[in-house]
C-alpha cells in the first residue's frame, strides 16, 4: 500500500499518513510508456524553424570555375558545391512539424505511472489546504521549508485553479505551479517532489477562493479613479459658479440706466 506524509496548511506534519485513492495510485510503473509520452512532449516543444541552404540557395556557381582538362587540378563544375567554402550544406535541417500524438488512454497511463514513480519513492507529499489570501512568495517559500523540500525541485498541484498560489510560486526559479488535472507525465518526473493539495485526491468540490482578477483591479481603480475626478470637479465647479454669477451683477449694474428725471410742475401765472 501506497502512503505519502501528510501535512496541515500551516505545515505541521500529521502523525497519520495519508493514503492516495487506488484509483491514481496503484504501485504500478510502466517505464515504455514513460518514455514515450516523455519523447512526444518535448517532440511538440520544438518550434521546427531550423533551416539551412542547400547549393540551389547559395547564391554565385553560375559559372564553371575551369575548364575541365589541362589545368592539372580536379574537375569543378561550380564554386557552390558542398565541398567548397561557402558552398551549400548537403542533408541540413530544414523546417519541418516535429509534432507527433499518442493515444489518450496511453497518457493517461503514463501520468498514472509518473505519480506512482514518485510516490514509491517517497517524493509525494499531501498538504490539506493550499489557499492563500494574497501572492506572497516568501510564505509559498516558508511553507516548501517547513515540508522539507528547500532547494529541491517542487512541483504544486492544487484543487482546481488557485491564482494566489500560481502568483506565488512564479517567481520560484525551482517551484512549479499547476492544477492537479492539467498535469503531464513529464512535469510530474520534471519534479525531485510532488506536494498535492488533499482535495484534488479526495474528489471533493473546488473551494471557491475568494481572489482578485486583474479585471477586478482594473475596475476598482477606474473606479477610483472616476470617483477623484468628481471630486476634484465639484470645488472647481462651485468657484467657477460663484465668479460668474459675480460677473453677471457687474455686468448688470454696469449696465443699468440712470432713472429719468420728472418734468418740474409748470407754476400757474398770476393774473
């Protein structure tokens, strides 16, 4: 039976050790199917641009170097022949799809195998809970030195998708983050140490993880931002409402006429 040391969240080490479903880990490697799945992923990997000239792509050899009997040198056609410097190159790469495909079941069983390797060696580690409220790489960092695995190539497999943990692990030259699902044969033997989260062997549901999107972020700020420049806008806004209702009542009394004068009374002569 198959068994791997089994941790808290916090790292503390449990005094049971966990036993992984059978159903993943049954003790059985299947070394030709390592390899295969092992050669097709780093077969998909090369990009295939690799390219050289042959003598139809090296330019000048338009014209026969000399004439063919008489000098007492060997027989040349043209100065671009492979046997020439700066002639063309027989049999060199040229671009080409190194991609090549297994069956889905013959992956699976080498994944199965991979997890199985490391497990009978001991290198297969179960944490309860990697959640994390913030990207913090020095507590990633402290928790990987509390396990035992500091200095040692680690690969992380959580229970569905955890940004924070990803966030953290990143700017681990030797810790690689992943989902327990999106895991290959190869990134599990990449690894000296597999720590597993426990929920992505158990089978339980996904822990809705309460973490901040950049879409989320950008929102907040451009919020944020919207909001300072209302802010900004009202005083501004209030002045300029102030000084022209100051110039509108100078403008009017500037304006406004003197009142008429009344015509005096006319005095009634006496006769």
């Amino acid at each position: 039976m198959i068994e791997a040391a089994h941790y808290s969240s916090s790292g503390a080490k449990h005094k049971s050790a966990f036993e992984p479903p059978a159903e993943f880990f049954d003790g059985t490697v299947h070394e030709p199917v390592l390899h295969q799945a092992v050669k097709t992923y780093l077969n998909n990997q090369r990009q295939g641009t690799a390219k050289t000239k042959t003598r139809s792509f090296v330019s000048g050899g338009n014209q026969k170097p000399w004439k063919q009997k008489g000098t007492g040198r060997a027989r040349s056609g043209s100065s671009r022949s492979p046997i020439w410097r700066g002639g063309g190159i027989v049999f060199g790469p040229i671009p080409r799809d190194y991609r090549s495909v297994i069956p889905r079941k013959v992956k699976q069983l080498a994944r199965r195998s991979a997890l199985n390797a490391r497990a009978r060696e001991g290198s297969l580690v179960v944490v309860e809970n990697m959640t994390m409220e913030a990207p913090k790489t020095g507590q990633l960092a402290g928790l990987l030195g509390k396990l035992g695995l500091e200095g040692r190539k680690v690969l992380l497999l959580s229970h569905g998708l955890n940004r924070n943990l990803y966030l953290s692990g990143r700017n681990l030259p030797e810790a690689q983050v992943m989902s327990f699902a999106d895991a290959s044969a190869y990134d599990v033997l990449w690894a000296d140490a597999v720590v597993v989260e426990q929920g992505a062997l158990t089978g339980d549901a996904p822990m809705e993880r309460a973490e901040v999107t950049h879409a989320d972020e950008a929102k907040a700020a451009k919020a944020a931002r919207t909001t300072a420049k209302k802010a900004a806008k009202k005083p501004a806004a209030k002045a300029a409402k102030v000084v022209k209702g100051a110039k509108v009542a100078k403008a009017a009394k500037s304006t406004k006429k003197p009142a008429a004068k009344k015509p005096a009374a006319k005095k009634k002569k006496e006769k």
